[in-house]
C-alpha cells in the first residue's frame, strides 16, 4: 500500500494539558512548513544523490515521478519534490496525484486556500479518490472547518469502510464539533482495529484515556513507542498521566527519559522542578527550573517555579528577582503577584 503523509505533519490540531497551571504538550511533531514559496525553489543538491536529480524524470513513467515527489517530501527536500511535480503538471496536470500532491505543496507554502480550491477540484473530478478526500478533511479540521470534515469524513467511510483514516478523522471531526470525546472513541479504536501500527490514533486514544487519568492510556502510548521509541513527547505525556495520579517517581522516569531524548524539551524539565517542590527537595528543583528557562527564555511559569525553590531555600533577593521577571512576562500571573508580595514582607520583617 502507498504510504500516506498526511497534512498531520503541517499543522497541530490538538494539546494536552498537563496539570493546573501545568505547561500543555502538542501531540503532533515536528512543524516543518515553509513560511513562503521562494523557499521551495533552494534545491538541497548536498543531500540528494544524482540518481534521484528532477532533470531525470521525463524518462520515468508518471506514477514513478509522483512516488518520487512523495519520497522528497518526506525527506523534507521540498524543491526537489516541486521540480518534479512542475514536470509532472507538463505530462497531466489533471492527474489526481498531481492534484493532491500539489496542493500540499501550497499548503507547505503556507497557501491553505489555494490547497483548500485544489482538494475540492480533485474530489469533484475524481468523486472515489480517497487520498484527496483524507487530505482535504485534514485540511478542514485545521481550518475550524470541523462540520465539514465530519461530511468529508462520513463520505470516505462510504467509499470504503476499510480506510483506517475515515474513521480516525470522523473521531477527530465528533471530537471537535462536539466537545464529546466518549463518543469519539470507537472511531480511533476502529481505526486501530483496521490499521494496528497508526500511531496517531494510539495516540489519540492515550491522550483520551489520560485525560481521564485512566491507566489504560499507557497501553496505547507502549504502543506508540513500539513503533517510534523516540517519541519523547510520549514520554512527556507519561508522565503527565503519572503526575496527575501523583505517582512522582514514575513521573520523574519518564520526564528523564523524554530529556535524555529531546534535551530541550523545556516542559519535561518545568514539571520535574515541579513534582521536587511537592518532594519538598527545593535545590534540584532550582536546577531544572534553570534548565526550563535556558531552553525557553519567556518561561513565567519557570521563573515562577524557581522564585519558589529560592524562596523555600530562605533565598530571598533571588526569589524577589524571580517573581518579578515572571511578572515582566506576563503581568497577570496572580501566583507570582502574590508571591512578590509575600517575600517583601519577609524582607521587611
């Protein structure tokens, strides 16, 4: 079967709160999109040998040239990938590939209408092409256009009830109409059934489950790292789960480990300092509220964090200089307010 890339990789539809005043996680990875269209005409010669070079692809048949397009995109090698579909639009350009692989170059460009026009051309022409009804329903969700992705959606289970995406973008579409995420789950988990290895959707079903505080979110997310161990937003959102249930040292394993993976992942590093102020182990907590703000400078709520650790460590100079800089980020943090207030009148006592 062609491997899909979808517009997942594009957008962020959904987040996770991770705990009251807690910082939020994004599911999806990794935003790669271009922010104009001059950028997809710099050609990264470096990394792509001369065997897969556009200037090659008059003499490949079509489908070869859309499937090398396909595997340029993955490989985020973008001028690549528009060279050989500009010679593509030269054979057909009227092709439903070309269609869709087009318009997710738009998109890519940051032209969501003119991804959004090209989507409904190729599902008008071509009424049972899947892939440009899957691409255009993920296109509506991202947009707010959440009722019509749930038509789009509906009309992809019609075509073809074995198609994991249908039923994971009608939950995705249920979800965001409705607010109802009870509902939502048997179209993730028949999208599982269908395709055991969609790791969104395992996804989608750990970040449900957690919300709930409910275990069984760690099965699907052991899911998800059998297939990409590297997700160290996994590990993130583990320990999410863990916090809430305010099991602290697996809570703790699982910040570690996200760090090991993504050292700059500020959030694992926020909530670790977190769970040492509740151990009541101010110093180390200190520590990884330096390291939050090292990687994200605006961190108020690390600011605010290590005020705290310096405040209970009886530092007060440098936990009045703390609470004033998150106040400097945002002015209407009330804890970091209150707090200011606090340490002055220590100060004064």
């Amino acid at each position: 079967m062609k491997k899909y890339l979808g517009v997942w990789a594009i957008a962020a539809l959904f987040g996770l709160t991770a705990c009251p005043g807690g910082p939020t996680e994004s599911i999806v990875q990794d935003n790669q999109g271009l922010s104009n269209d001059s950028l997809l005409e710099q050609a990264d010669t470096a990394r792509v040998p001369a065997s897969l070079d556009p200037r090659n692809a008059d003499a490949l048949e079509l489908n070869a040239v859309f499937d090398l397009v396909e595997k340029h995109l993955e490989d985020k090698n973008y001028a690549y990938a528009r060279e050989y579909l500009r010679r593509a639009a030269m054979r057909d350009s009227l092709n439903s590939r070309y269609l869709n692989l087009q318009a997710r170059l738009y998109l890519l460009a940051n032209q969501s209408k003119k991804a959004h026009d090209l989507w409904r051309k190729c599902m008008e022409k071509y009424p049972s092409d899947l892939d440009c009804r899957i691409s255009m329903a993920e296109l509506q969700l991202t947009l707010g256009l959440n009722r019509d992705a749930l038509q789009t959606a509906n009309a992809i289970i019609a075509l073809d009830r074995n198609r994991a995406e249908g039923f994971f973008l009608k939950g995705m579409a249920i979800r965001a109409v409705n607010g109802d995420t009870t509902a939502s789950i048997p179209y993730f988990q028949q999208a599982v059934d269908l395709r055991n290895n969609y790791v969104e959707a395992l996804d989608m079903l750990g970040v449900i489950y957690a919300q709930r505080k409910d275990t069984l979110a760690l099965a699907y997310y052991k899911n998800v790292l059998e297939l990409q161990p590297d997700r160290s937003d996994v590990y993130y959102k583990i320990g999410v789960l863990h916090m809430q249930r305010k099991e602290w040292n697996k809570a703790m394993g699982a910040y570690e480990r996200a760090i090991q993976l993504n050292p700059r992942d500020a959030d694992s590093y926020y909530n670790l300092g977190y769970i040492l102020t509740q151990l009541q182990v101010y110093d180390k907590a200190r520590n990884n509220f330096s390291k939050a703000i090292n990687v994200s400078q605006r961190n108020f709520k690390a600011y605010y964090g290590r005020g705290y650790s310096h405040e209970m460590l009886g530092d007060l100079t440098n936990a009045s200089r703390d609470y004033r800089e998150a106040l400097s980020i945002r002015p209407n943090h009330a804890p970091s307010a209150e707090a200011l207030a606090r340490v002055k009148k220590k100060i004064e006592a």
